[in-house]
C-alpha cells in the first residue's frame, strides 16, 4: 500500500494504535463530533444574502480531521440523535423536529452532509488535507456533494417548476466560499502546527 493510501488523518495522531483504548478514544470522538456538529448547526452569522450557518463546515472538517470510517459513524451519530427528535439541526426546533423536519426540504441535503464526509474523510487518508490548494478542491467536491442531492430532493419535493436553484443554491454560495476559504487555511494549518510540535 502507497504512502499516499495510508495518510494519517489529523484524528489518528491522537488515538492509541491498537486495543481498547483505541476503541475509546474514537468514541469519545465521535461523542465530541456530534456535539461540534449540533453548535455548530445552531450558529448563525449575519451575511448577505441570507446569515452563514457553521453546519456544512463542522460537517467538511470533521470529515477530513477524522477520516472516512470514522466522520461516517459521527454524520451517522449525528442524525440519528435527530431523527429521534433532539433539536440539533439548523432550522430544527421544538415544533418541527425528527423524522417530519428530516423528511421535508432539508433532506436532500443531510444525505449530502454523509456524501461530503465520507469523501472528505476519503481524500484527507490521501494527504489531500495536507495543502491549501487541495484541501479547497477538496471541499468543493464535497460543497457539490451536499448541493445535489439537496437541490434534487427539494425539487422532487416541490416541483421542478419552482425557483429550486433561488431556494436551495444561489443565496448560500458567498457563505459556502467564506467556509471553504476558512476551511482551507484551518487544516492544513493544523498540520502545520502538528509538525512545529513534534519539530
């Protein structure tokens, strides 16, 4: 196997190599990703056209922090507490909660969230989530990852005679460069910092 296919994720560095202290620590991570993942899905930025929610951000960094195996129990996690009605979506609330606010028009787009991390996770066990240059490519494959089948879902939701693109894709794109531009600095950043440390 390549060095390449072999890349350490950020989140190996921290974990033992073997036994039931590996198995420990990876669930503590995915306790503490679900948790990162429902603030940050609550955090609301003010922008133009419409506020910057943090979710598609945890949601692309854990996956590369994390890798594939181990970003797809957390996504998995994470919408499971969901769907059992705990309000940790961005627009979940009291009243709209659970398998009814999953199944309406943010669906599509928490089957991308899966998508995005698995790939994430997939390219960073690459080295890809080792530079800037491909960290970005890597985070608008996994932009575009969440995009279509979030549009496809609300268009066969709602029609496709409806302004689909002007619902789910324009009014968010200046937010998603903003993320993709701060997720691109922060991992490879952290990289970075890890080979200062052990410099």
């Amino acid at each position: 196997m390549s060095h390449a296919a072999s890349a350490p994720t950020l989140a190996a560095l921290v974990t033992p190599q073997s036994g039931a202290a590996r198995r420990v620590s990876q669930v503590a991570l995915v306790i503490a990703g679900i948790a990162l993942l429902a603030v940050a899905a609550k955090i609301r930025v003010p922008m133009w056209p419409v506020p910057i929610t943090m979710g598609t951000f945890a949601v692309l960094t854990i996956g590369a922090a994390y890798g594939a195996r181990l970003g797809l129990a957390t996504i998995l996690g994470y919408l499971l507490i969901g769907a059992l009605g705990f309000d940790v979506f961005a627009g979940s609330s009291a009243d709209a909660a659970g398998l009814t606010y999953m199944m309406g028009g943010t669906g599509g787009y928490l089957v991308g969230y899966v998508l995005a991390t698995v790939a994430l996770g997939y390219l960073a066990q690459r080295g890809w989530d080792r530079s800037a240059g491909k960290m970005a490519l890597a985070l608008l494959a996994g932009n575009v990852l969440i995009y279509v089948p979030g549009l496809f879902w609300l268009g066969t939701l709602y029609g496709w005679d409806q302004p689909i693109l002007q619902w789910g894709l324009t009014p968010f794109l200046i937010g998603d460069a903003i993320k993709l531009a701060l997720a691109a600095m922060i991992v490879p950043g952290a990289w970075k910092l890890v080979a200062k440390l052990r410099g």
